[in-house]
C-alpha cells in the first residue's frame, strides 16, 4: 500500500513552548488513521498543520507524494482540493442555507451544470441522511445535525483524503455509530483516506486501521488499536484504563 | 452507434468532476441526435467514476425519460455499480422548497414582525430603566467595579476621537460661516453662531452619532455574541438577571459619560471656533469671552444636558435591544450590530428634532 501522508520530524512552537516535538508519522492510502490522545497533547495542531493552517518551526510533510512545507499557496490549492476537513464544531457558513455550504466547493472549483451540482449535494446529505435539511440554515440545526452537515460538505468534492476532527464529539451514540459506519462506507466504497483526531474510544475500534498515541506533542505509539490495549508503555494504559477497555 | 433502433453510447476511461460536464454535453448531443427508441450506455472501458459522474448518468436517465426513451445501462462492474447505488439522486424523494409568500402575506408579515419587535422594545425598555433605578439602591447582582471598567470604555477612550470631530466641526463651521459674516462686517456675530449652535445642536448630535457608532456598536456586538454563545442563558441558570448583571453598568456608565462628553465636545468645538475667529476674522480673545458670555443662555446649556441624557438613553437600549435580539450564528451578531447603530443613528436624530422643537 502506497504512502499518501508523510511527516517527518516536525516541530513546532507557540509562544516559545514546543507543541510538537518531532513528529513523524506515515499513512497508507485507502485506510483509516486515527490520531489519539489526551486533551491538549497537539492532535489538532498536528492535524491543522497537515492541511496547512498551521506552519511548523522545522520539519517536513508530504502529501500525495509532494513536499507541502513551504510549498506556493497555488500549487498548494491544487491539494486541498482534493482533500476535504470536517472541523469540530462543523464550520458551517451560518448565512448560507444547508444546500449552498455543500455546494460552495463545487461550484468553487468545478465547472458543472447547477443541475449536477443540485443532484451531488441531495446524494451527500441523504449519505449523511439530512435529506429533510437541504433548505435549513444552520442556525436551524442542532450541533449532531450541524456536524452531519459539515461532513457532507467535505465530501463534497469525492476527496481522496478526508480529515476530521473529533468527528463524534458531543454526538449521542447513535448518530457516532452512523458516522463510524459512513466512513468506513467511504473508505471501502471510495478508497477514501480518512485522517481522524478523536479520544472517542468506540469509534477508534470501530473504524481505525492504525492509530498513533500523542503524548505532550510527541508520539509514543504506532499500531493498530488490537496492539495499543496491549501497550505497556504507561500513558498509554491510563488512557485505555480511565475509558475501562 | 446504432443497431436495431438501439443507440449506444460508450462512456470513457474515467467520469469525475475533471470532465463530467464535457461528457453531460456530449451525452446530450448523442440523445439530442439520436432517432433510436432505446439507448445504452455502455460502462466497458470506464474504471473510474465519482459522486459528479453518477449525477450526470442520473442526469442522462432523466432526460431519456423525458423523452421516453427505453435504456439500459452495459457492462458496468461491481465497483461502479456500487457507487452508482452509493450516489444516485433518482431514488430519492423530492424535497418541498419553502413557498414565498404572497405580495399580502408578505407586507402583513412583516407588519406583525413590526409591532413583534416594537412590543418587545418597549418591554425591554421598561425593564431596563425599571432595573436601571432599582439598581441604585440595590447592588445585588451587580459586577463589582464593572461601571468603573465601562465608564472608561465608553467614556475616557472616547474623549480623544470626540475632542477632535468636535474642533475640527468648530472650526470649519466657523470658517465657513466667516466668509459670508465678513461681507457684512458681522465678523463678531461668529461667535454667536459657534457658541449657540455647538451647545444647542452640534456637541450634543455629534457626541451621539459618535457614540452610537463606539459605543453602541460595542453594547450590541458584546451582548449578541453573548447571546449566541449562550451565556446570556448561563447567567439566567445562575439565577443572575442578564439585565443587572451586564446591562446596568453599560447605562449607568453612558448615562454619566455621555453629558460629560457633549460638554467637552460642546467646549472643543467653540475652541475651534475662537482659533478662527482670533486667527482669521482678527476678533480679540477678550472679545470672542465677552460676546460668548452675554449671548449664550441657561436654556442653552439645558438643551444640551437633556439631549445628551435622552441620546445616552437612546444609543444603550437600541444597542441592547439589538444585542439580545441576536440569533444563530456570527452572521447575526454583525447584522444586528450594523442595525443598531443605523437605529441608534436614526433615532437620535429624530429625537433632536422633537428636542429641538420643545427648547425652541
């Protein structure tokens, strides 16, 4: 299985206090990566400066092959618009109604018929089974819904990377069970790679290939989710202990 | 291709986004063309196809059905079938779109939405100054040293930006006014417009457009966004009035601040005037104090320590009203805010009007 991510010792700082400290890690196309740990260890500043909202003090990280560290804002462009983001709270543009937030990297970025694109953004929200929505606005949702929505908007486009974070916080554990199974729906029916921060344990094993431990910016643990449980190393078992697996 | 009235047409490699609005316009020149009864599409060599890709299969489907047309789609693989059931609109239900309302239906909406608001400015008007007295015999639920940290929000920060619109509005009155005064060797009745047309009219209208667009725009922003985030809920679960706790002390502090600042732009703005009385119109500075001093009044003063308080007033409420009405997201704390202070704007200077028709 190719590699689609790569980062190599990364670092990076925030007010002169190390957040990451060297960081490397590598991701196989088509599965699922999940990035675990406490509150505060650097997850989502790992994650943000994979996608490039966040720029490292040192280090280097390769998207589909292409150093992306440094690289011009245009070319990098060419990236993100194959990969999609599903933030924490969703992000949802509260001035644009359901239908418009999905359609806006379509009709950004392609040059589709407003039909296609019409029909595109009803198949994402009845993945995300939000059919009913298409016309609310956000502030017409509840935070699940919102999240749902946020989800349909990143798969928008038929990434070929989806990043989430948190993808099941404040979700009850029916609708996390619907948007594990979506991404495992999206992983082997699209052979989407999805990048997932998350301290939600059930989903963890429920959808990860492989997860990496984040430990006061640095990682403790490569492996799949079978091998963590089994873990000596301490940071580890008191994380797998306080959440009783 | 055509054979036995069946028209065939075989879709490429690949069908995503990067050219599915090419092949749409091809696939519809191949059925606008096209006399058979029956077409097919034919999957063979495609390998590739995405959400866009199935949308525009829908779309070709949709369009034979129109024309009804019998179809059939060749040789498509597990793959693609897969997506072709994972992204297809045609199963789905139509979705209502939310009907316009009708020429009446809208104005007697927005009528209602009208006396909707209206009746909910004036409650919380009177609760506010209903409040705003009780709280000053009672501090209970008041936050310590809040009116200190707002009286020099809005007032100390604000007398810089108030000292200088208000000279410069001085002297530019006055220079204007000095080129016709000086045709007719009134040069000294400048003084007489400076000093009474500042005190009664462009100190207390200044300050308060001024203040609508600082302070009020502040008052709604803070309080919408408080809103939306929920935390004027949390201090009502805390069993603290949202009204005593955040609001009083903003009144309180432009009820005290606002008169204070009208006074200073009020005594600026003649200062301006005296610059270009004494500079260019050559009037002696024990001139300029003597001719102010017997033409000004204490209705003047008056005028403007009562438009000050009513335009103080005025500028809180509309910013609260506008700050609590807040709803959803960040779109609705900038449209609320931007509605306050054109209201505030609005109604300070209809209020001057009335004002200025009692003091007379």
């Amino acid at each position: 299985m190719s590699k689609i991510i790569e980062v190599n010792d990364l670092i990076t700082e925030y007010n002169g206090e190390r957040i990451l400290d060297g960081v490397s890690l590598s991701i196989d196309s088509g599965s699922i990566f999940a990035i675990l740990g406490g509150s505060g260890c650097g997850k989502t500043t790992l994650l943000k400066h994979i996608i490039g909202l966040l720029y490292p003090v040192s280090g280097s990280i390769k998207i589909f092959g292409r150093e992306t560290v440094g690289m011009e804002e245009k070319k990098f462009e060419q990236i993100l618009e194959k990969c999609g983001m599903l933030f924490q709270e969703g992000a949802l543009l509260n001035s644009l109604s359901v239908k418009e937030n999905i359609a806006i990297p379509l009709r950004q970025h392609t040059d589709l018929d407003e039909d296609i694109i019409q029909r595109v953004v009803r198949t994402k929200l009845h993945l995300v089974e939000l059919d009913y929505a298409l016309n609310l606005y956000p502030s017409e949702l509840s935070g699940g819904m919102k999240k749902r929505v946020a989800m349909a908007r990143a798969i928008a486009m038929d990434p070929k990377i989806l990043f989430c974070d948190e993808p099941s916080a404040g979700l009850d554990p029916v609708t996390t069970r619907e948007i594990d199974n979506l991404l495992n729906k999206l992983r082997e029916q699209l052979d989407m790679t999805i990048v997932a921060v998350t301290h939600v344990i059930d989903s963890v094993r429920r959808i990860a290939d492989e997860i990496v431990f984040l430990h006061d910016g640095q990682i403790l643990f490569t492996g799949s989710f079978e091998e963590a449980t089994k873990s000596d190393i301490p940071q580890i078992k008191e994380f797998f202990q306080d959440q009783n697996i | 291709m055509s054979a036995d009235n069946k028209s065939t047409y075989t879709l490429p490699q690949s069908l995503t986004k990067e050219n599915s609005q090419k092949i749409l316009e091809e696939l519809k020149s191949f059925l606008h063309e096209t006399s058979a009864v029956q077409i097919n599409l034919d999957f063979k060599k495609l390998e590739n196809i995405d959400s866009t890709g199935v949308a525009v299969i829908d779309k070709v489907m949709d369009i034979a059905d129109e024309k009804q047309l019998k179809k059939d789609l060749l040789n498509v693989n597990k793959k693609t079938q897969i997506s072709l059931d994972t992204f297809s609109s045609r199963q789905l239900k139509p979705i209502k779109e939310k009907q316009k309302p009708k020429l009446f239906e809208f104005l007697g909406g927005q009528g209602f939405e009208f006396l909707e608001h209206l009746k909910s400015f004036v409650y919380l008007t009177a609760d506010i100054f209903y409040w705003g007295v009780g709280g000053l015999f009672s501090k209970k639920g008041q936050r310590k040293g809040e009116f200190t940290n707002q009286s020099n929000q809005i007032g100390v920060n604000a007398i810089p930006i108030i000292a200088l619109i208000s000279f410069l509005v001085g002297f530019i009155l006055s220079l204007q006014s000095a080129q016709q005064l000086r045709q007719f060797g009134a040069n000294i009745f400048v003084v007489d417009l400076i000093s009474i047309s500042m005190t009664r009219e462009m100190a207390p209208l200044m300050t308060a457009i001024v203040l609508a667009g600082r302070s009020g725009s502040s008052i709604a922003s803070e309080l919408a966004t408080m809103k939306i985030s929920e935390e004027v809920d949390a201090l009502k679960t805390m069993a603290l009035n949202p009204i005593k706790f955040v609001v009083l002390p903003k009144l309180y502090a432009m009820t005290i601040s606002t008169p204070l600042l009208t006074i200073i732009s009020d005594a600026v703005g003649i200062l301006g005037g005296f610059v270009v009385g004494v500079l260019f119109l050559k009037i002696s500075p024990t001139a300029f104090i003597d001719r102010m001093a017997s033409v000004m009044v204490l209705k003047d003063i008056i005028t403007l320590i009562v438009k000050s308080f009513v335009f103080a007033w005025i500028i809180t409420v509309v910013g609260i009203y506008f700050g609590l009405e807040a709803e959803g997201g960040a779109e609705s704390v900038g449209k609320n805010t931007t509605a306050s202070v054109v209201t505030a704007i609005f109604m300070v200077i209809v209020a001057d009007s009335i004002l200025g028709l009692i003091f007379y």
